[in-house]
C-alpha cells in the first residue's frame, strides 16, 4: 500500500486511514532498530536530502537515521552552506536537487508553505518537516504512534497541548491529527501566544494551567522562548512560568496515568519543572527514538510501499 499523494506536506491532507497505515507500519518497521545490524534494503539507490533553512537537531537527524535505516542514500543542505546564501531562490535550490536525481526531499523552512510550493514545482517526493508556524506532520505522526504506544488508544483520550501556539509549527499538526483520531484536544496558554480563530480547528481553548489540565490524560508541551517572533507576546519567562510551568502540584490535577511528552530542547523551569522533567524523559526519549520509525514508514509509503 502507498499514500494517495507523492508528498506529505500536512495532516490537513491525510485521511485517517493514511494516519492508521502510517502509524501500522512505523510499528512493523520499528523493530529494525533491535537487530545487529540496523538496515533493511527497501531504498537501497534511492537518495533522500535534507534541506534546512532553520536549525533542528532532532528531525534532521531522525530523518537522516530513517533514510539510512532504508538503505537509501542520505544527503544534508543547508541554506548557510547553499546557493541560497547567495541568492538561489528555494525553488531554485530544489530543482538542481531534482536534477541530481534525488528522490526524495526533505524540507524545513520559516514560510508557511514552503514545501506545498515545491510540491507543485518539481516531480519529486517533497516532505513537509516544519514551515514555520504552519505545520510539521511528521512531529504530529510520532506524537499519535507514542500517545497509542504507552495508552493503547487515542478516540475518546483528553489532550492538553500547553506553550507556544504561535510560533511552533507542531502544535497545529498535532492537534489536527489528535482531533482526526477521535481525541478531545485543549491548548492551554495565555492569549497572545493562542493563533486567532483556533477554535476553527476543532480544539478547545483554555487560558488557565489548572483548568485546561484537568483530568487530562496526555499533555503535550511546546518550548517557551523569547525570540523576535513573540518578543511582545509575554512579559518574560518568568512571569509565564508562574501561571503556566507544569509542576507537580499542576500535573496533581491530571489523570495520575497522565502521559507527558515535550517536542525537544526542554527549557526547565519555564515550560516544564525539572522534577517532573525527571519522571516524563524516559516517555520523552521513547517519542524521540519513535520518530525514527515514523519517518522510516513515511518513506517507505512515498516510495511506493511495495519494494523488499
């Protein structure tokens, strides 16, 4: 079996039987990663690349790990050592990359749309790994397959996503994919870092920690930063830590088999406390090693889902 479409630019273009066949064979393909020898041949000749316009240690080495786990051939770009620091245009970049006869590219960008323009522009499988604060789909795919890992389900679950709404690209994706699959999703944080609209999505609203916690079963945290994006969106850290850190006290209020996972470079003591940073970083590093398995799925699915 195969996804209707050549790329994955986002979860709004997935239907939930492509989220469940990308979640059952992330399961098959995961295995790989106990063997002596982590490979299978199913891209051997085929070559991914990554191209990054912005920094990200844990997807780009998750889908450096996937490719290579495949047997395919891996290269990195970056916009720092590319054409593009000297004025190539995206698109540009991604038609020599095409005419190198790479498979499959893979794309980070601070645009929202980026990759759905290179989607259009070159005959390629594009994959959709972050544009700005639009989407990341993969992110989402790993959040659902560790969410259904450690619960056994997701229809029906109550989700808490707290942090930064506005500038993370995975919030939106995971939401729309949680929402898909049947869970109740609550993002919780104050109002200048809430998108306008996002009710329009389908998830519920809460500006308050305690409440938009309660009773959850998962909760999802997105870092918290001062940054040029949200400068005079929040006072400080430390004021937003006051009314929004996931302590001990604050997690109380959850389910206590409440799941908690963080999207990667943890700012202890604003978004997370370290003592429940403690208890939550093996759950942690299991969503990061199954994002190697979920990339690997996405891959393999691209290329046609049929090759041994």
């Amino acid at each position: 079996m195969a996804l209707h479409s050549k790329d994955l630019l986002g979860i709004q273009e997935l239907s939930t039987d492509e989220i469940q066949l990308i979640l059952d064979t992330a399961a098959n393909l995961r295995n790989i990663a106990e063997r002596p020898i982590k490979k299978v041949p199913t891209l051997r000749g085929r070559t991914v690349a990554n191209l990054f316009y912005e920094p990200s240690t844990r997807t780009r080495i998750s889908f450096e790990l996937a490719a290579k786990r495949l047997s395919a051939d891996f290269i990195n770009i970056t916009a720092a050592t590319s054409s593009a620091a000297t004025g190539e245009t995206l698109t540009d970049t991604a038609k020599a990359v095409q005419a190198m006869q790479v498979e499959f590219l893979v794309v980070r960008h601070s645009m929202a749309g980026a990759p759905h323009q290179l989607a259009r522009e070159v005959e390629i499988s594009v994959v959709n790994a972050g544009d700005g604060p639009h989407e990341h789909p993969t992110q989402a795919l790993v959040d659902l397959f560790t969410i259904l890992d450690v619960k056994g389900y997701i229809e029906g679950l109550k989700v808490a996503i707290t942090g930064d709404h506005i500038t993370s690209p995975a919030g939106r994706s995971s939401a729309l994919a949680l929402i898909k699959m049947g869970a109740e999703v609550t993002l919780v944080g104050p109002s200048p870092l809430i998108p306008p609209g996002a009710e329009s999505i389908g998830v519920h609203v809460e500006h308050s920690m305690e409440e938009g916690i309660a009773d959850a079963d998962v909760i999802l945290l997105s870092r918290v930063e001062i940054n040029p994006d949200n400068e005079l969106r929040i006072p400080s850290l430390r004021e937003y830590a006051r009314f929004f850190c996931l302590t001990e006290t604050r997690l109380a209020l959850a389910k206590p088999d409440c799941l908690v996972l963080h999207w990667g470079s943890m700012n202890r003591g604003v978004e997370i406390a370290p003592d429940v940073a403690r208890v939550a970083e093996d759950y942690i590093a299991q969503q990061i090693t199954d994002g190697i398995a979920v990339r690997m799925a996405v891959l393999y699915l691209l290329s046609g889902g049929d090759r041994s």
